[in-house]
C-alpha cells in the first residue's frame, strides 16, 4: 500500500511524459502511459479531481441525449468504455434502472424507439433491456413521480458512479504501476529550448512555497477549463480552445421519489435533459448547461439555474422540492470547444466529443469529453505522445485492467465504496480503536476513514476529506461544516500540523461550505 509520501515531487527530474491536470483525463493519461513503461509525472494545481471531474451528474453513460443528436459514433464508444468501467472499477460503477416518465402515447414510442437503439449499440456491454411500463408498473417503482395524466413510463439501464472516488482509485493504480502524482503542485512556467520546443515545466508546491523544475521529452495539458491558461504560457497571443459550460446539481432527501431507481425528464422548458439519481442515499438533482466567459475552481450556482431545477423538479414530482429542502448545491465547468461562429451564448450544438492537438512541438493539449470514455481519450492521447516524441513503449494495456479497489465483493455496506480496500480499513479501526466514532449521527462514516485518507489516499486538507473523499460537503454542507473540527483535529495529528494550522482549516472550509448552503 501506498502512503501519502510516495506523492512528494523531487526538486528536479526527468521525465518520458509530463502531464498537467489532475482530473479524468490526466489521470487516465497517466494511468495509460506508465503501463506502457514511460516513465510518467502528474502534477495537479490543487486536489486530484477538484474541478469538473469530481461535480458531474454521477453517471456512466453513452449519452442518450447524444444519441438525439445523431452522434452515434461517440454514443457507441462511450457505451464501450461504460461497459469497460463496469468490470474494472465494479466497487464504484453500478447498473442503474432509469425511467422515463410519460404522459402521452406519443412520446412512448419514441422513447422506446430510440433506447431500443441505445441498446443495441451497446452490443455485449448492454446493461439491460429497455422496455415499456404501464402507469401502475410506473408508480410502483416511483411512488413520488407525478401521477395526474400519466400513461406509463419507458425504464432502461445506463451506469452510476462516485467520480471523485474513482479519480482516487485512477491515481492510486497509476502509483502501484510506478507513475509519480503529485496534487497541490501548480505549474508555473514552460520550460523550452533554443528551438522554442516545450521540454519542461516549472512548478509551484502550493503548501510550502517551493519550487521545482521537471524536464520531459513530452508535456501533456489535460488541464480541462483550465487549458488556455497553459496555452498562453507556451503563446501570450493563442486563441481561447475552450469555452466553459456551467452544470450545477443540487442534493435533496431521497424521500421525494422513494425510489432506487433514477428519473430521467427527456426534454425539459429549454429543451435539455434532467436527471434526478439517487446518490449516497440522497437524491441528485439536475443538471443546468449555461455558458460562461470565465473560468473558476469554485463556480456559484446561479439563482436562475437553481431556480430552473427545481421548476422542472416540481412538474414531475408528487412533492415539489423548494429551496429550504436543498442540503446542497454544487456547480461544475464543461470545457466545451469554443464556437467559432454563430450564437456564442449556445452550447447545444458544441460537440462533447473529446479534441487532441498538438499545440506546440513537446506540447500536447487534450480537452472536451466526458468521465465514460476518460480510458480511450487517455489511449488516444498516449498514441499521439508517443508518434510526436518518438517514445519507445508498449501497446495499450487498460482495457482490461482493474482500478485499484475493483472488488467482487458486495454487501451493501457504506464501506463498499473501498472495494478492496474495505478489508484494511476495518483492519485499521480494530488497529486503532480510539478512531471508531461516527463524524456526525446523520451519516455512517467514522474518523478511521479520515486516518485512513490521510495515509493512503494523498488528503491534504479537510476539504480534501470531506468534499472528495467521503463527499459530504456535496450531500449535505450543514453536515460537512460540523464534521469539519473532528477533521481538523485527525488531519493536524496525521501530517504533523500545529493548532495555527488546524484552525485555518476550520475557518477555510466553512467559508467553502458557505458556498454550497443555498440562501438566495
């Protein structure tokens, strides 16, 4: 088992690939190119999975909304990876049953039409039949969906997941292979050659202040919102490959639909799609796709889009949630392709499709995609490092291998989101017994899972536990704020901190929690 030590980045090195960003899509890279026998390096300006990769809808997926759209290449490939991802990381991706809700004969046809496709794409991934339901079929499996007018219901089987728990897991495996990580490490500078080719970078450790220089015969800029910052670095005058899409979820008691099945709502007022997923035994509500001009590591929700969920909620569910039932609200950024005509302010038509450019020579940019096919763009962007930099390495080798944690075992326990490593937790607590008080009364997690975060799964800070690690803070933020001293308290014993630190932490996350506590 790894330790939290084996994340330190030496004051300099040399490296085969050097990849920026420390979501899905680095992550995977990483992952990829080091069980091809680079030698690899991760830097992450913050937490691993901090940004987009740790605030999406929670599914694993091909797209059903895609598939509307005639993308049936991308819909295919992803049905693939969810597949893949099911067999690899089977502690953390699930088979999930959807039912779409309908209220005219119509739309049950095409529902049904258009899902028997979906099916079929998926091939000997498939997840399940889509089939019809009658109103009665309906209501039994969602009690709380809206029953006045409703004629049945169309259920299929897409995936669901913890992102957050899997970028863990993702960097884990990279590690056991041999990949250096290091989250909290931002890059600062480009390092180049007489000949203006990328061949390092100069990073930042943000806890201590020091610097470091690492050299590579290839950088990869998987830095998702955040890629134009790096392209600017290597080139003042590049033009901006991303525009940020903001996605915004809200969290409600699983009480309003008393289901363990999702709802999918096919078309809502603005002609999107919405998903209520029941997540940690909670319910997850959204999501929104509003565009933006800037980018941030912790963007707002805005009232309207707030405001558009719960409307939307409120048209299919029995009970209307109102802003006083929201435990939480999260919001994350698409890094969808810039438009270069038309309506700036749509990203409907902006493809969700991944893009790879080669953006300077030793440079590498990586952008757009989604969490379910995280493994192929990784494929695709390690072939492409390896041609431009004329690597020597082996052929592909994650398709078939197992995410750290993969485990057969099941028992519905709140543990199980360890996998296999479910085993050594528990085998800790009996270690160290004094940790075996629950956080908070309302939740089943102990503080031998805030130990356990510290010494394996590189937590740095109580944001680090209780956003991404036990995922509090985005199931119930009140929640989160009184977990927060307990988590202060294991955090400062563990890595060796003093009071002044542990304090700062305290008034540092609350003031982050505010965020997610909705007022307006």
């Amino acid at each position: 088992m790894k330790t939290a030590h084996d994340y330190i980045l030496p004051a300099s090195s040399e490296w085969d690939i050097i990849i920026i960003g420390g979501g899905a899509t680095g992550l995977g890279t990483a992952l990829d190119a080091v069980t091809r026998g680079l030698k690899t390096l991760l830097v992450e300006q913050s937490d691993f999975a901090k940004g987009t990769s740790s605030r999406s809808t929670k599914l694993v997926h091909g797209g059903v909304r895609y598939l509307a759209q005639g993308d049936i290449g991308l819909v295919r490939r992803a049905l693939k990876e969810r597949g893949l991802l099911q067999l690899n990381a089977n502690h953390l991706v699930n088979k999930e049953a959807f039912i779409i809700p309908c209220y005219d004969w119509f739309s049950i046809i095409k529902y049904l039409t258009g899902l028997t496709l979906y099916d079929w794409l998926a091939g000997k991934f498939s997840f399940g039949k889509s089939k019809f339901l009658s109103k009665k079929e309906t209501l039994i499996l969602m009690p709380g969906i809206k029953s006045k007018g409703l004629k049945g219901g169309v259920i299929y089987y897409d995936g669901k997941f913890d992102d957050a728990r899997l970028a863990i897991n993702i960097a884990q495996t990279a590690v056991e292979q041999g990949a250096k990580l290091c989250n909290y490490t931002k890059v600062i500078g480009l390092i180049k050659n007489n000949s203006d080719e990328v061949t390092g970078v100069k990073i930042l450790d943000t806890l201590s202040g020091k610097i470091a220089e690492a050299r590579g015969k290839v950088i990869i800029n998987a830095t998702g919102v955040f890629v134009d910052d790096i392209l600017q670095m290597n080139n003042p005058l590049s033009k901006k490959i991303v525009r940020p899409s903001q996605g915004v979820h809200i969290v409600i008691d699983q009480a309003f639909l008393n289901t363990n099945a999702a709802l999918m709502i096919p078309k809502t007022s603005d002609g999107r799609v919405l998903f209520a997923v029941p997540w940690h035994n909670h319910l997850l509500v959204g999501t929104t796709d509003t565009p933006l001009d800037a980018h941030d590591l912790e963007p707002r929700a805005l009232k309207e889009e707030v405001d558009f969920i719960l409307n939307t909620a409120s048209t299919y569910f029995e009970r209307a949630p109102l802003k006083k039932d929201i435990l939480s609200v999260f919001s994350g950024l698409r890094p969808l392709a810039a438009p270069t005509n038309g309506d700036k302010n749509s990203t409907k038509e902006i493809s969700r499709d991944h893009k790879l450019i080669v953006s300077a020579k030793g440079l590498i940019t990586i952008t757009g995609g989604k969490w379910t096919t995280y493994r192929n763009m990784a494929e695709e962007t390690v072939d492409l490092a390896i041609s431009h930099a004329q690597l020597k390495a082996e052929k592909c080798k994650t398709q078939n291998l197992k995410i750290h944690g993969c485990s057969a075992f099941k028992a519905d326990h709140y543990l199980d989101i360890y996998g296999s490593d479910r085993k050594e937790i528990e085998k800790l607590a009996i270690e160290l017994p004094e940790y075996n008080r629950k956080l908070h009364p309302a939740f089943p997690d102990t503080e031998i899972q805030v130990v356990w975060a510290a010494r394996y799964e590189m937590a740095k800070t109580v944001e680090d536990v209780l956003s991404r690690r036990l995922r509090i803070l985005f199931i119930d933020a009140k929640a989160a704020k009184l977990m927060a001293p307990i988590v202060a308290t294991i955090l400062a014993s563990e890595l060796n901190k003093d009071e002044t630190w542990e304090h700062e932490q305290i008034i540092d996350f609350n003031q982050l929690a505010d965020g997610y506590i909705y007022t307006s």
